[in-house]
C-alpha cells in the first residue's frame, strides 16, 4: 500500500525539523554541519514544493500538522515574516476543516490516516495554532488572523492543566493587545489595560512563587532533571513579560505626570529587565542558532525598551521614576551590554549579529545621555536607498548625530544637545543630514515620529527587519486614545 504524500512530506519535515536542532549543537564538527544543513534543505525543499503548497494535498489534519511544522521550522530560522504567512496558510485549513468548532465536531474532521483521529484534540491542535499566530503577529507588528476557537474560551480553559491554562491565557491576552484601537476614547484604553493586567494576575498565580525564578539550565541549582522542562519554562516566562511590555510599551516614552503612565512606564522596563535576564541564562546553555530563535528578537525588543527608557529619563527632569533610573543604571547598563554581547557573540547568525551591532549604536547615545547629553529627534522619509534593512550609525566623528534606518520608512535621526544649549529653535543639524531630517525636526516631547510605510516590497528577509521595527516602535507611538498624549507566544519562540 503506497503512503499518501502528506504522510511522507511530514515525516520530512520532522527530519529537516531535527536536524535544525542539531545543528545547534555547538561540538558538530564543519563538515558534518555542512552535510547535515544539505539534507535539512533537502528535506525542506521536497516536502514544501511537492505538498505543503498544494492545497488539494494539505486539506486534512495531517497536512496542517505539515504546515505548521513548516512554519515553526521556519521560525527557527529567523524567518519570522515566511513563518507568518506560513501560519496563515495553516489559518485557512484549519477553518475549511472545522478544527474551530472543537472537540464536539472530531469525528467529521477529516484525516487521512485513521490512526490520526485516535489522538486527535481539535482544541489544542487549533489553540497551538492560534498561539503561534498572535506570538508572531506581535512581533512582527502585523494583524493577526481571523481564527478563533472555543478552546479559548473561559469554561474550557478554567478545565485545562495550570501550564496549559498560561498557554492559552497568554493566546487572550495578545488577542486583546492586538486588538486594541489607535485614537479610541482614554477610558476605553484604561479599562482595557486594567483588564488585561489582571489576567496578568491571574496567569502568575497559577504556579508557585518558585516557578517564576531563573534556573541554572546545567541542573547545578537541583533542580529538574531534564532540561526540556527549563526550557519550556523559560519560553513561557519570556512570553509573560515579552506581553507585559507590548501592554505598556505606548506608555514609555510618555511623559504626562499621569499615575497611570508613570506605572506603565516603571512596569514595561521591569519586564524588559526580566527578558534580558532569562535570555542571558538561556543563551549560556544553548548558544545553537536554530534553538528558539524567537528568544533573540524578544530580548532585543526588551534592550530598546530599557535603554530608551533610560535616554528618555534624562530629559525628563520632573519624571516620577528618575531617581529610580539613576539608582539602577550601573546594573541596567550591565545588563544591557552583556545582552549585547550574548547577540554579537553567534558570529553565524546574521540577525543577532546585526541586532547587536544597531543596539550597541543606542547604548553609545545612552552614555552620553547619562552624561548630561540631551537628544533631539526628527524623522525623514529620505533614505537614499540606504535603508534596505534595519541599520544604524553615527554621522560624525563627535557622535552628535546617530541615525537609525528603518527599511520603507526612513530615517530617524537623534541629534546631541547640551541642556544648558541654545533653544532648539536655532540649533542646526550638520550639513550632512540637514537635508534630509531640517523640515521634520521636532522637539523631544514629540518624541519618535514615525513615517507612512511606501509601496516598496523588498526581499522577505528585509520584511521580517522591517517589520520587528515596525511592532517595536508601532507600539511604542500607538493609540492611547484622545489624550494629551498618542499603549500566547508559543512554546516555539
């Protein structure tokens, strides 16, 4: 009897999903790593363009567990914009099968081994999906899909395991982050943070105190045996806080007095500090650049955060939390620089090698902010084809002008000023960015004005730099309603 193709595609594309997890063992040996990334290409490459791009063939439960094995492969990689539409293709499957409609409809989903339906949970197969999609959706700043699941529901997740409950609260919580509205009324976006924060509350309380501690992943602190579990921990920790800041993040750079905002703003860079901490630890144990891959644009997102909060405190002389900035700095900054480090250090990595090099550019403008240095901001659509992915650097030999490239969008442009300098009114950018950035240039509390996206496409890699940028800072300018002033990752980040 022959086996069906979506059979044979997903045994491939468990093989090409193993061997990536191999090759981020760090004591494979150069010409093992090279035989073995051939055969996970290979492997990839036959199961995608034979069958999981065929409709006709991927219209069963087995051929969205191929999809989805292709997307989490795919995040893996670092190719978070391909694992998105990826998702969105297992979207779409999902819901011509039925899988939304829950355990209640299993017996009419369609399979195409028998034994499939033995073990078959349309609700957790469906929450695993949606869980994905929202954790890449955040990230990424794109809108997540249409899918929805009675898996998710209060009754149903009140009945599931603790870790599994944090899962699915954690899939609630981003559907309510990403569905929050630019411009809508103030007491709409309050009762909506306080809402969300105490689901916050209540996915905390779910384990003991304990459970939320760093853990040694070598097992020297006796803990759990197998290090699997720390790492599904440590995801689901990573995913807690990574929330908690996407919740907050509007608030950062905010400076109304508000009570509201100012704990915003202190609650958003205690969770960037909790980010960086687990992502040092786990990064120590497993340095692979195939092993969680999502964990490295959660921790750069979480160094923006905290080493902007730092930038923006020092031109803020009557914020609420100063002292306290002034107090954490050394630890912060150590922070930050050892983050930045663990990123430049997986020289094979591409992404975090860039991610570090464009933070490093922040952290040099932090220390002069520390030192008294104050900072303009202004923005220019002009990029004169530099922008094609996300980069970053100082215009001059005195590093008074750092800026930052954003691809389709264009640039923004810090410029260093004394406090005691002259008004901002006849401060003058240098010749070489005077033309680009002059006709925006904007005072601080107008902070990070951001630009329209153009019609530009671009390589899928340059989308995925591109739009991580685009959720960072999207959030960090969106809608905190008519005000003064403009607020479940999965397992496999």
């Amino acid at each position: 009897m022959r086996s069906h193709p979506v059979l044979i595609a997903r045994k491939l594309l468990l093989l090409s999903n193993l061997v990536q997890g191999a090759l981020s063992d760090d004591g494979i040996h150069r010409s093992q790593r090279e035989h073995l990334s051939k055969v996970m290409a290979h492997a990839m490459d036959t199961a995608t363009r034979l069958v999981t791009s065929n409709d006709e063939l991927t219209a069963s439960v087995e051929g969205v567990e191929c999809i989805m094995i292709e997307a989490i492969t795919q995040n893996y990689a670092g190719n978070l914009h391909r694992a998105w539409l990826t998702v969105r293709r297992a979207v779409a499957v999902a819901q011509m099968l039925g899988l939304h409609r829950g355990n209640a409809k299993r017996a009419s989903i369609k399979v195409v081994d028998p034994k499939t339906r033995e073990s078959l949970d349309p609700d957790q197969l469906c929450c695993r999906i949606v869980e994905m999609d929202r954790y890449l959706s955040l990230t990424l700043g794109l809108p997540q899909s249409s899918l929805q699941t009675v898996g998710l529901s209060a009754e149903v997740i009140a009945k599931c395991h603790p870790l599994d409950r944090i899962a699915r609260l954690q899939c609630v919580i981003g559907d309510r982050i990403l569905a929050r509205k630019v411009g809508e009324p103030r007491d709409d976006t309050e009762k909506r943070v306080r809402e969300i924060d105490d689901l916050f509350k209540e996915v905390t309380e779910l384990m003991p105190s304990d459970w939320w501690l760093i853990r040694d992943f070598d097992n020297k602190d006796g803990g759990d045996p197998d290090p699997m579990h720390e790492v599904v921990r440590n995801m689901y920790q990573l995913s807690h806080f990574y929330l908690v800041i996407r919740l907050h993040l509007p608030y950062v750079l905010r400076s109304s007095g508000d009570d509201r905002c100012e704990e915003s703003k202190a609650t958003a860079v205690h969770a960037a500090r909790e980010i960086m901490s687990r992502y040092i630890a786990f990064r120590k144990w497993k340095r692979g650049p195939y092993y969680c891959r999502g964990v490295d644009c959660l921790a750069f997102v979480a160094l923006m955060v905290l080493c902007l909060a730092h930038i923006d405190s020092q031109n803020q002389s009557m914020i609420r939390h100063k002292a306290l900035f002034d107090h954490s700095r050394p630890s912060d900054r150590a922070l930050m620089e050892r983050t930045v480090k663990v990123l430049g250090e997986r020289s094979d990595d591409a992404l975090a090698t860039k991610l570090s090099s464009i933070i490093q550019y922040l952290l040099d403008a932090e220390a002069a902010s520390a030192n008294g240095t104050g900072y303009n901001t202004s923005a220019s659509e002009t990029d004169d084809g530099m922008a094609t992915e996300f980069d970053g650097q100082f215009m001059d030999a005195e590093k008074a002008v750092l800026q930052l490239h954003l691809p389709y969008f264009g640039t923004i442009s810090l410029q260093r000023r004394l406090a005691s300098d002259i008004p901002l009114a006849e401060e003058m950018l240098s010749t070489q960015v005077a033309d680009q950035t002059q006709s925006s240039l904007t005072e601080w509390d107008n902070r990070w004005s951001f630009l329209d996206s153009s019609n530009d496409a671009g390589a899928l890699d340059d989308w995925t730099l591109q739009s991580i940028n685009e959720g960072l800072f999207g959030g960090l300018l969106g809608g905190l309603g008519d005000v003064d002033f403009d607020p479940g990752l999965p397992v496999d980040i």
